[in-house]
C-alpha cells in the first residue's frame, strides 16, 4: 500500500474509532501486520498512534467537560493492577474457551446497543460512591480480561459504563478514551524499552492519527446523539467478536 493511501487510512481508523472511545488499536496493529510490518514494528507504532489519537480527542472531550474523572481514575488505577494478574492466569486457563465466552457476551452487548428500542437511561438513581465503587471493579475486571487475552481493555468499558453503572453514551465514550491514553503510552514505553520503533513511519503517521482524533471527537461532541454512537460501537463490537472467534480457533 503506498504511504500517502495508508497515512488516509490512519486518519480515518482514528476519526472513527475516537468517536466510540477507542483509539485505533484494535484496527492498526492486524492491518500493520497484514502489511507484512516487522511485528515489533507493527504493535509499538499501533500503541503510540493509538495513544496520539486518544490524547488529541481526550482534550476535546475535557474541554466540553464529557470525562467523568471519578470513575476514569479508579478504573485506570485498578485496570493497571489487575492486567498482570491476568497474565499470569493465561497458563491456568483455557484461554480458547474464554475467548469463546467473551465473544458471546460481546455479541450480546454489540446486539443490545444496535437493536435497543429506546435510549438507555442516564444513571440519575446512581450515586457519586457507587459510580467510583463500580468504576474500581469494572477496571479490575477489565484489567484481568484484557491480560489473560493479551489484548486492550478499551473494547470493553463503554459497555459496562452504560450498562453496569448506566453512564450516559457519551460520557462513557469519553472516559474510555481517557483510559485508553495511559494504557496506550505505558505499552509503548515498554516495547520501544525493547526495540528502537520506525520513527520514519510513526511520527506523520502520528500527524494523521492527531488529526483524526481530533475530528472524531467534535463530531461526537456536537454532532452526533448517544443512539447513533451506540450503533457504531454495535458495529466495532461485532468485528470485535469476529476477531475472538478467530483467535480463539487459532490458539
């Protein structure tokens, strides 16, 4: 693929997926790898534009005041605590089976929000306490799912947001985005500890992954209603839930 057709590309993954609380990642990394990228190339330069396109939409989402900062820094503190525990149970699980049962429950949740008749209620009947409470074991949670399949935890907090802890769409698109950006960063300063990355390639990519951030997050913010960023994250999880079928055939 010519550089300037996938420097678009960039943009767009970014643009779309920013506007559902994710940065990128979980596009960039198997279409760097399909590009027949050296795989340490491949994961470190996914980690850092997933952490530029996070970053740049996570400073329109504080500016419009979306990020609810009390759940966002419980579950980023227990995500990161709770990620090496999972990898440690990956040889004590049968990780083709569990990879079988999250992407069930996946495909109900990407179902539920393509197909809900009506918006899902707002959360005004759950307190500050609870929400910082039930951000703290989400983010457990999440962190041991995501270390026990060696993939980002992003795919699976706005769901729970909005159905555990009933936080509106969008909030809980922008609060993901928030989580997403340390846990994008952290990775990337652990493989570039380990093999130098394509600078050559990263940084205007990174240009592109900026500008699609950005764009993605004002046109959630001003453009689009929770109905419509339900059923686009409906779609990501769906290809998502393909993705675990696969692997877990593949393990």
């Amino acid at each position: 693929m010519p550089l300037f057709l996938l420097l678009i590309v960039i943009f767009f993954i970014s643009f779309v997926l920013t506007m559902v609380g994710l940065g990128g990642g979980l596009i960039f990394s198997p279409l760097f790898v399909l590009l027949k990228f050296p795989l340490s190339t491949a994961v470190s330069a996914s980690l850092f534009l997933n952490g530029i396109a996070a970053v740049s939409a996570a400073i329109t989402y504080f500016r419009k005041k979306m990020i609810d900062v009390r759940i966002g820094l419980p579950l980023l503190i227990t995500s990161t605590l709770c990620a090496p525990l999972g990898a440690m149970l990956t040889g004590r699980t049968n990780v083709k089976v569990f990879s079988a049962i999250m992407a069930s429950v996946i495909f109900v949740a990407a179902v539920r929000m393509l197909f809900s008749p009506k918006p899902e209620p707002v959360g005004a009947d759950v307190g500050s306490l609870r929400r910082m409470i039930g951000g703290g074991g989400i983010g457990a949670l999440i962190g041991v799912m995501a270390g026990l399949l060696g993939i980002g935890g992003g795919v699976f907090i706005v769901p729970l947001l909005i159905y555990v802890l009933k936080v509106p769409t969008k909030t809980a698109a922008a609060t993901s985005i928030f989580i997403v950006v340390f846990s994008s960063f952290s990775g990337f300063v652990t493989h570039i500890s380990i093999s130098s990355p394509n600078w050559k390639f990263i940084l205007p990519a990174a240009i592109f992954s900026l500008a699609g951030g950005q764009v993605g997050s004002r046109v959630m913010a001003e453009k689009l209603k929770d109905r419509t960023v339900r059923r686009i994250f409906g779609v990501v999880l769906l290809l998502f839930t393909f993705k675990l079928i696969q692997r877990a055939l593949l393990w």
